[in-house]
DNA sequence: TTTGGCATGTAATCCGTTACATGATTAG
DNA sequence: CTAATCATGTAACGGATTACATGCCAAA
C-alpha cells in the first residue's frame, strides 16, 4: 500500500460531523463500508493517537461518559489532509486472488475439484448479493441522509460484481465440463460463439 | 493471509514438469496469472530455500547453464502439499478497495473530483477488457495445451469483473447527477427502475 | 458478586515491498 | 571494452493481523 490508508478513513469518517471515539469508528467501518474495506484495533487505536499527535484530530472530553473513553474530533488540518488525498487519483490496487490461483492450478488435481471451488465460491456470492439488496433497502427507508448517494453507489458496486462472478461462475462450470468431456475443438467453437455475450 | 501462498504459487508452476529457476517462475507468474496475482523477488527466493530445505522442491544442476543458476524440480511431497492445498477451501479474500473509499467519502469534497474517479477508473476497466480480449485469443492460438480451460476460465473471470465494472462506473455517474441536480427523491424513484437490471 | 460484554490499548509476528548489493552475460 | 540487461540474492522497512493484557460496566 505504501499509503496508510487507515488514517484518511478515520478522517473521513469524522468529517461526517459528530465526533466518535475509536470503537465508534471501528463499528461504523463494519457498518458502512464493511463490505469492501476492514480495520482492527491494532491498527485503528494506534492511528488515533499519532492523528492526534499530528493535529489532524483533538481529543473531547465527553461530560456524559462515565468511562475513560475520549471522543475525537477532526481539526481544518485534518479535513485539509483528507481533502488532498480524496483528490488524488486511486493506486491501482494489487490484486491476489487466491481462488483464482486454485482455479488455474486444478489441472494438478482434475475437474471435481476445481468444480467444487467454482459452486462453494457461487454460493457465497449469491448471498451476498442478497445482503447487497437488503442493505439498499434498508438505506432507502432515510431518504434525508445527504450522503445516501455515496452509500448507495459504493453499495451497488458490490451487487454488480458479485453479479458478474456468479455468471462467470456458470460459465467457468459449463466450460470446463464441456472441455472435459468433448476436448478443446469443443471449448474453442463453443468460446467464439460467446465472444459477443462480453464487451 | 496467514497462509503463505507464494509457496504454492511456486509448486504450481513446477508441477506443471518443467524445472525452473526462480527467474523463470517470476516470469511466467507476470504472464500467465499476472492479471489477478503477483510475486516480488524478495520474497521468491528466500522462499525457494525455504521448500528445498523442507524437502517440497529439488535444486537440478544444469549442465547447459553456463552460469550458478539452479534450476528447481518438484518433490513427491511437494506434489502432496500442493494437492493437499489445492483441496483446501479458499478462504474468503480481505477487500480493501481504496477507490471505492473516494467515492464513499465523496460528500467531502464535492461531486466533480468522485465523477473523475470513476472516469478514470472506467478509463483503466476498458483498457483492460480490451488487453483480455487479445490474451484470449492469442490462449486459443495453442489449441494443443492441456490446460487450455484453465488459462481461459481465470482470463474469463477478468473480464467479466471489468466488464461489470464499467457498467457500474456508468450507472454510479448517472445517479451522482440525478442526485445532485434532483434530489434524493428522483434518486429513489431511479433505483426502483433499475431493480431488475441486477439480481 | 461474578460473569460476560464493552472498550482501549500493546506486543509479537507475519507477510510483502523496496532498496540495495553484486556478479554474469550479451549487444554495440 | 563497456554499457545494458539478466539473474540472484539480502536487508530494511512498513503495514496489518492476532494474541494478549487490562479495566469498566451491566445484568443475572
């Protein structure tokens, strides 16, 4: 990553206004955007401090809580450092898929295998792709939230991919059967005829 | 990760029979599985000597080779473990997909910078579509190779995925506008159109 | 009052990249 | 002969997860 990313999510986050004690922000991650982005404690707590540190963000003492947990709260250095990293481009991130990896090596183990990989892997994006429409739902019920557009995009990217794998899943099944069973004379005709069904 | 899969990524490659130098392997990774994996030197040759001293791959002497590079062949037991990690259910990969978190924390700064993330991103999923579509034909000038369907189905994978990523790239665009320029009501009343358009 | 969950943190460890060092070979 | 490229490695560093330690609070 060469990036520290973690410190511009807890930045984001608070610049969403209220001020969030690090537990806070850890379960507003799994919240939100839990289904493309993760942090643990380990990482988060560390980060507040040397945020803080650095001025990005000041600790509030919070009257209301009993316990020694301190609110934090972004500083105009802090939003500045956020705004000139939202601005900058995206790296292009490093890809390491290791069903993929299995999927290519199963000419070591034969068909079954690989079959299985490719149904179990099916599985779970199907489901996921109902959570996806669930959560949409959800968040179509506070149609006041100004920021519901960026939930819902950032939401529907994950539908669309998982979509796509489930095809590709099917497809994969019936290709490699096909190329199992009828050699790659077969798997070839069958490819040209699906040139078309993809951009 | 906790697991350690570049030694995998190496039996992979040896068991496919030739003996290779570690060289080599890097090569081929970038080639051939390249668009959805990656390995540094760094960490390819210690991990070279750490299989040879557990007894998984061999170093052969290459008497054509006119240099000190050693060749390396797989063992029995390096077969096994492969098989046996082959078998192994892969296990649910961590996302951390930084564009989408631009776009997430989007409010911030403003429509125009997240709608020139997306362009950029599309920009880059096309390209990539069209370098897949060409590896793809360039795969089914080998009719011959026994792993065809392997190559082909993971390739497959690739587009499909950036495929529908520009699809949603569009879609996003569209429904930044709608929102900015209409509100979050003309927002909903889209989404319940496009229901259907995804499963 | 003890158990279990909330909350905050630190330490060990792992995986991986980058940078550095070095030699051997080939092309000009 | 010299520069560029091939090839092999090591060291330093950084980011991230896991495990561990600890204390507070609420409910049984």
């Amino acid at each position: 990553m060469a990036e520290k990313t973690t410190q511009y999510v807890i930045l984001g986050f608070l610049a969403q206004g209220a001020p969030l004690s690090g537990y806070e922000i850890r379960k507003l991650i799994d919240l939100t955007v839990g289904h493309f982005w993760n942090e643990s404690f380990g990482q988060l707590y560390p980060e507040l401090q040397r945020l803080t540190k650095a001025g990005f963000i000041g600790a509030v003492a919070d009257p209301k809580s009993t316990r020694g947990r301190a609110r934090y709260r972004i500083t105009a250095a802090g939003k500045r450092a956020l705004h000139t990293w939202l601005e900058r481009p995206a790296p292009q991130e490093r890809v390491r898929n290791e069903l993929l990896l299995k999927v290519f090596f199963g000419i070591a183990v034969g068909n079954a295998t690989t079959l299985t990989h490719l149904q179990r892997a099916a599985e779970r994006w199907r489901a996921d792709v109902a959570t996806f429409a669930e959560t949409q739902s959800q968040l179509l019920a506070e149609p006041d939230a100004p920021d519901l557009v960026y939930s819902i995009i950032t939401l529907r990217h994950g539908r669309w991919v998982r979509a796509a794998r489930m095809r590709w899943a099917e497809e994969a099944t019936e290709l490699l059967q096909l190329a199992a069973q009828r050699g790659n004379a077969a798997l070839i005709a069958r490819l040209r005829k699906l040139e078309g069904a993809l951009p």
